[in-house]
C-alpha cells in the first residue's frame, strides 16, 4: 500500500476498503480536532485506540516513516555492546563499533533467517547460534561453516541491512525511512530547551522492558498531561506538582512537544546537586517533560531522568504495547552517591510505583475504550499536549489531501465528538 513519491507512505484509497464507516469517522474526526483551536477540543475517538485496522495504517504510516527511540547511548558505552529493538517488525540490533560509532543492523542472519542477538550484551563478533554464520560489527559476513562447495557462494557479497541511526542530545534514534529528514533538523527548537541540562551526560543505571495491555497513543497522552497527577500520583510524584505552574510552547511544534513544571520544596527527586554548576536560578528545580513523536517520552530533571519508548505489538494487536523504561542519574549525583547500589534500588522502586499507578490507569482507560458507549469530553488547559499529538497523528493518518471513495473525505464536526459514541456495537476493524 506504498506511495512514495516523496518518502512519505500515504494510504490510497483502495488499500483503505478494509477501514470500517466507524474507522473513516474516526479518522475524519481526528483531522477536524487537530485543525480546530484547542479550546475546542474534545478527547479522540474510541477506535483510534482500538481498531486493528487503524493500527495497521499507523504501521506504514508512523513506524515505518519516523524516527524511535531505542535508549541511551551511554548504555552501550564500550566496544561491541549492544542493545535489541524491533523496528515495525523488523527485529534490529544497535552496536557500539571499534571506532566508537553506534550503528543498527538487521537482527535476523542471511541464511536462513534465524534471529542473531537477544535482550543486551558484548560481542565483537555476532555469530547465528543456528549454523555459526558470523559478522563483523559492521555487519560483513566474515565467516559460513562448510559453505566451500556451495556454488555461487560469495561471502564478501553478504551483509547485514543497516538501519539509518542517529545519536541526538545522548539518545539513539533509528528509523527504516531513507528519505527522512535528519533528526537533528526536527529536534533543533528542542535542542535549545533541553541542552542546560547536559543530559547526554547522564549515567544510565535502570532499563527494562514490559509489555502493558493497553493502547501505545494512551500510554503517550497520560504521560504528556499533568492533570492526573495530584490524584492518580498523590502518593508518589503528584505530591510535588504545583499545577498552576506548567507551561508550555508557545505554538505546536513539527515532530515534538514538551511542557514543564517547578518542583515544590518537598521533593524528594528533581531538584540540583550543589555540585551541580550548570544550571541556576529557577532551572535548579525545574522539570521538562518532552514527547518526541511518536512515542519517546522523558522526564528531564537536573538530578536524573527517567524516560519510556512505546511500540506496539508485532502481532497486531491495538491493545498491546512494549515499554521500554530506563533511569540515569546526573553525572554529579552519580558520581556522589557512596551507596550508589542503594539509591539506585531507592530510585527504581520509586519509578516502579510510579509506573504500576500510570498502568493501572491507561489499561483501565483501555478497557473503558472498547465500551460501546464510551464518548469523550473536552479537554482541560492541563491537557494542551494532547491536542499538539492530535496534529501529529492527523499529519501522519489523514493527511489534507487525502480522499476515500473517489471524493474529497466526508467529516463529523469538532462539537461531535465521535462517531464512537453513538451507542452501537464495534465495528469488524475494532478488537472485542
């Protein structure tokens, strides 16, 4: 279903026949509430969550087009460590290379298609645990048992696919689109917000991987709104959030969002080490909370950072994401701490609470999300990132010029919330 003119994977209208009416409605919505002013805007439609139909769109049209996060760079600091991801269900792994460089390669061997590395690790060589083809860390096939009498056998022919990476501000990107633009030209108004911080300094002592039941676009909206926290988070992190204090920029960005707050006097995490001499005046206690679509959310704090990398599920399933969650501690913390061991338990056990509340909530919203009656309201002030990530979402599913059917897409209205809430059953492309 590829149009590619440009680089961009746009959906033509006979691929779309497998949308349901509610799909084209939802949809239709969608691109009526990213244009409209915010303070119009209502919650998004139910089956944007919940249609496998529409995730199969967001494949080709969000995770075979942009740029993901797969961590830090510092956590492959040394020669031959590496870390797995999978791209849009192509399996990658991200080396650090004898020249320092980081780069990602397919993780599947050219043979016969076994994968090659698991979870993290070292190696200086990748050898399939299958048949022991082995490659170079710049993925040349430098060694096949027995293949000496195999005709037409050319092993200085076959490499490892590269995947493009990019290393910005400490974290590594990759991205499966030849023709997108550098991330750094994307990023570069971020850069300005985020470059006090000095974050590609900090020291990386937590990441783990989980699988949430619910949808990837819940995870991400809950994330970029504070309005929950002084009630879903009153025991932990909402204690310390002084609502009326969040801002944000001044006008919807292109490929990012951010808001940040000042941490009240009693936190216990957020606030600069004394030793800390980047940072003065009211940056010594203030968070920044970017979203970089489509799914890489962080905390930047001048004491630490916590962030989470969304994918969806390769089985297709809408109500299924892989979270990948990591914590690293400003290089003066890091450097302070005595009983580091120690602290970083502290630390991950906060974190962890604070992330069993935040899935506690998005798998409930999940489950409120395939109720036939389900509608959404409008939005709160709180809630301004969520209308920048309606743009974003409208951007890559609906584009303006998009037509169905031979004629320029039909709509519901702003002020009609969805087609969701009529009170009918799901439609085929939603998951029961």
């Amino acid at each position: 279903m590829d149009n590619k003119a440009n680089g961009v994977t746009t959906m033509v209208a006979a691929e779309r026949a497998r949308l349901t009416d509610r799909d084209f409605a939802a949809l239709d919505t969608l691109r009526h509430l990213a244009d409209a002013p915010f303070d119009e805007a209502h919650g998004l439609p139910p089956s944007l969550y919940t249609s496998i139909s529409i995730a199969a769109e967001e494949a080709d049209s969000i995770w075979r087009h942009d740029w993901q996060c797969v961590g830090l760079a510092a956590e492959i600091p040394a020669h031959g460590d590496y870390l797995t991801w999978t791209l849009a269900g192509e399996p990658v792994f991200v080396v650090r290379t004898g020249d320092g460089d980081v780069r990602a390669f397919s993780n599947v061997c050219r043979h016969r298609m076994m994968g090659l590395l698991e979870g993290r690790g070292n190696r200086r060589r990748i050898v399939c645990p299958y048949h022991a083809w082995t490659y170079n860390l710049d993925g040349r096939l430098i060694g096949a048992p027995y293949m000496d009498r195999s005709k037409g056998f050319d092993r200085d022919a076959i490499c490892l696919p590269e995947i493009r990476a990019e290393v910005w501000e400490g974290w590594i990107y990759l991205t499966l689109n030849a023709a997108a633009p550098p991330l750094c030209e994307t990023l570069r108004p971020l850069a300005d917000e985020v470059s006090r911080y000095g974050m590609d300094r900090y020291v990386p002592v937590i990441s783990e991987d989980h699988v949430w039941r619910t949808n990837w676009k819940l995870l991400c909206e809950n994330f970029m709104e504070g309005y929950h926290l002084p009630v879903a988070h009153k025991a932990t992190v909402g204690a310390w959030f002084p609502a009326d204090e969040t801002e944000f920029p001044a006008a919807r960005c292109d490929g990012f969002t951010w808001q940040s707050f000042t941490k009240n006097d009693n936190a216990a995490y957020g606030v600069a080490h004394p030793s800390n001499d980047r940072l003065t005046g009211k940056w010594r206690n203030t968070s920044l909370l970017p979203t970089v679509f489509p799914a890489h959310m962080y905390v930047l704090a001048p004491d630490h950072l916590w962030y989470l990398s969304l994918r969806p599920s390769e089985t297709g399933d809408p109500g299924e994401t892989r979270v990948r969650f990591g914590v690293a501690l400003a290089p003066e913390v890091h450097a302070s701490r005595d009983d580091l061991t120690a602290y970083v338990d502290e630390i991950g056990e906060f974190f962890s609470r604070v992330n069993d509340e935040d899935r506690a909530l998005v798998e409930a919203i999940y489950r409120g999300a395939l109720a036939p009656m389900t509608a959404p309201g409008p939005l709160s002030w709180l809630e301004r990132e969520l209308h920048d990530f309606m743009g974003y979402l409208a951007d890559r599913l609906v584009p303006k010029s998009t037509e169905r059917d031979g004629g320029v897409s039909t709509a519901t209205t702003p002020n009609t919330p969805a087609a969701d809430g009529d009170h009918t059953p799901r439609g085929t492309g939603d998951l029961a």
